[in-house]
C-alpha cells in the first residue's frame, strides 16, 4: 500500500492519488488540510454550527465515495468544496429553514490583534465586521469568505458557488461594497 | 472603479490575508496610500482577516473517524471492527451499510404500496400514470438516500422498519 509520510507539503493531487490506492494516511491528511475550509464553506450557507458540522463531515464523506470518479479536472480543494455547499443546501432544504446565527454561535473566532493601516484593530470591531458579512445574501457572503478566507481564485469561487468567474467576482465587489455601508450606518 | 483599482481590488483578499509576495505587496501598498476606495476596501478585508471563523474542536478527529470507516466498509472491511463513532452523529457508512438490506426490502414493499394504490380502480378516480411518471415518482427518487421510497420510510424508526421487514419475510 502506498503510505503518504512523505511531507507536509504533499500535493492534494498526490494524497488523492493515495488515498484511491487506499491510504489511510492520506485520507487523513486530507481531512486535517481541508476540514476547517469544509466547515467554513458549510457555515456560510446554513448559518448553524452543529448543520455546518453535519454538512461538512457529509461532504467529505461523499467526496471520499466518489473518489474514484475524481479526474483532477479542478483541484480537490474546489471539487470536495462544491460536494460540501451542495450537502449544505441539501441540509437546509431538508430542515426548510435557515437558523439565524449570531456569530457566538458560529464557532470560535480566533482574535488576531493585527495592525490595518495606522492603528490596531479592536477585536470587537473585527468580530462585528464577520456579523455582518452573514447578513449578506449567500452569494455576495460566500463570494467573499472563499475568496479571502480561502484564498481561492474568481473562477474556482464560481465553481463552488454556481457562477461564472464574472459573476463570482461582481458577487465579490458588492460584497465588499455592501459590507462596507453597512459598517459605517450601524 | 479605474482598471488600476480593478486589478488591485482583486489582490486585497490576498494582501489582506497575509498571502501576497513580498513584491506584490508593496506595489499594492504603494497604490493605498493615494486611493481612498481601494483602502476602505482592504481596511473592511483586514477586519474580517482579523476575526477568522474556526471548526469546533474535535471536527477534524470527528471527520477523520466517519471517513476511516467508510473507507474501511468500501474495502468490505468490517467498519465496527475500530469504529470510533463521533459523538450525538450516525455515520453516513456505518448507517447505509447497515440499513442497505433492510432499505431494499423496504423500499421495494413501499413502491409496491404506492403503485398498489395508485394502480387499483377507485370509484371516483382512473389512475393517472401520467400524471405519475411527470410529477410524483422522480419526487421520492431525487433524495439522496439513492432509493426510491426513501421519503415515505424516512420517517420510521429503526423499531418500526425491523417490524416492517419481518413482515415482509413472512
């Protein structure tokens, strides 16, 4: 059997590739990179903890049954994260609702004292900010946390979203537009 | 928005986030300091940079738990045999390994109550398969519990779906 204790860095392509050859390992190693991801992605669409959790453990479980059908046409990252948003929705069209969430119930928040342009940010301010990004519509909101939380690019947000990279990207700007209002009228 | 700022805007997620090279970073930079719109934007991105969301404790343990044994049950090992079950969450091997007799008994008993039902003569109705065959089947095929009938026998308990298949067997 292949085993995977080969680095830290180890593409995703290469653990996959292990894990078909039925690497536990790998498997792991998968979860370890991509769980947080999985469950961010899962929070911005049923905006519940304990859903987001359900939907992020589902998601890869279905990714990890059809494994064998992944071509490596996108990276893993965007294809367990389309799998997870679709279990998502899945979940809140099971449950016929969407709980509103303040951001206490969201999870931890890690705080991060860290410097913007001339001061440093009060992590009240920055726990505010990530209140508000969950008022936007889903689009706009995951338009954003994909993009900055997890560095994905235009075209790969759209894959996960359901949109064009264009789409993707306006999705983004208004976002950011609209967060911004916001912040400055409350 | 200038095509300058276009294509700077498109950067701030990563400047903001930590992830830009250190020569993208200050030609980015340099643009901030002369561009209100760009740095409203990125002050709004380093707040959000600063307040990361984060997984429960535990998930990934959880995760790595559910997978392991659907791995395992797709080699045909015995997923039980180390199952470490995540706490308060059937894992979706371990339940459709287990129910996935019961669920084809069952389902099969459940499409033929339906089509019973459907296909008797009733005093006051013709049955309409076509109606059926637009509307009502692909509505109980398009959960994801892959079988037809899983709409009308999700609501069971494990009690009563037992209770169904000794039914069935007799």
């Amino acid at each position: 059997m292949t085993d995977s204790r080969d680095g830290p860095d180890t593409p995703d392509e290469i653990l996959v590739d292990q894990a078909k050859a039925g690497s536990e390992v790998a498997l792991n190693r998968l979860v370890s990179r991509h769980h947080q991801t999985a469950y961010r992605v899962a929070l911005g669409i049923v905006r519940d903890p304990e859903l987001a959790a359900d939907a992020a453990q589902d998601g890869f479980l279905k990714a990890i049954q059809a494994l064998d059908r992944f071509r490596g046409d996108a990276r893993f990252r965007t294809w367990l994260l389309t799998i997870v948003g679709n279990e998502a929705r899945g979940q809140v069209r099971k449950r016929g609702r969407r709980r509103e969430s303040t951001l206490d119930d969201a999870g931890p928040v890690a705080d991060r004292a860290v410097a913007v342009d001339d001061g440093v940010v009060v992590a009240d301010e920055a726990r505010r900010a990530r209140r508000l990004l969950e008022e936007l519509p889903e689009k706009q909101r995951l338009a954003v946390q994909l993009r900055l939380d997890e560095g994905l690019s235009f075209r790969e947000v759209g894959e996960v979203i359901g949109s064009s990279e264009g789409a993707a990207r306006v999705n983004y700007h208004h976002g950011i537009k609209r967060l911004r209002e916001m912040m400055w009228k409350s | 928005m200038s095509e300058r700022c276009a294509t700077i805007q498109d950067q701030l997620p990563d400047l903001a986030a930590g992830r830009l090279g250190e020569a993208a970073r200050a030609g980015v930079e340099v643009h901030l300091r002369g561009c209100a719109a760009c740095s409203e934007a990125f002050e709004t991105l380093s707040l959000l940079a600063a307040a990361p969301v984060e997984a429960p404790a535990g998930l990934e343990e959880r995760i790595q738990a559910a997978v392991r044994s659907e791995s395992a049950a797709a080699r045909g090992a015995d997923p039980l045999a180390d199952a470490r079950p995540s706490p308060g969450r059937t894992r979706l091997g371990q339940r459709r390994r287990w129910m996935a007799p019961a669920w084809g008994l069952a389902a099969a008993a459940a499409v033929a109550l339906l089509m019973g039902r459907t296909l008797l003569p009733s005093a006051d109705s013709e049955p309409d398969l076509l109606a059926m065959a637009d509307g009502e089947l692909p509505v109980l095929l398009e959960d994801d519990a892959m079988v037809a009938g899983a709409l009308v026998l999700d609501g069971l308990s494990d009690d009563d779906l037992a209770l169904l298949l000794e039914e069935l067997e007799r």
